[in-house]
C-alpha cells in the first residue's frame, strides 16, 4: 500500500482544551495528532461535509489485472508442479 502523504497543522490552543484532546486521545489509545483526525471527520460526518476515506485517496490506479484477479479470484490449476 502507498504511503499518503500528509500537512503539517500548527495552531494555538488554550491549555485546558490541548490536556482535554490529550486525555481524550490517551482514553482511546490514539497520538494526538489521529485523535485530531478522528474528531475532524466526526464533525465533517455530522455537517454534511465529504472527506473522502484513506483507501479512496490511496487507491492505486487501474493496471494490469493480477491472475486472481483475471479469473474472479478462482485458484489457478497445478501446472506440473509439486507440493
């Protein structure tokens, strides 16, 4: 999978809200910066507002179909080999 890349975000915040979105990202496991994600899309989701998913930026291309892909993901025949 291709690497995405990202921005750098730099902004001024009152202390209690920055100890508020470090406690939150800490109760949930996440770095400050995903749980600022997270919260972003949140919002953008209640607002109406598209934000297109990862995969959907990510997404390659379309190339040459790998051979699963070719058949509809039917296994190949043993074509004189072993195992």
């Amino acid at each position: 999978m291709a690497t995405i890349k990202t921005s750098t975000l730099t902004f001024r915040i009152e202390p209690v809200l920055k100890e508020a979105l470090r406690s939150s990202a800490e109760r949930e496991h996440r770095s400050i910066a995903n749980m600022v994600e997270v919260m972003i899309r949140d919002y953008c989701g209640r607002a109406g507002i598209a934000v297109p998913i990862r995969e959907e930026i990510s997404r390659p291309k379309a190339g040459p179909k790998s051979r699963s892909q070719a058949t509809g993901g039917a296994s190949q025949p043993n074509r004189g080999k072993r195992g």
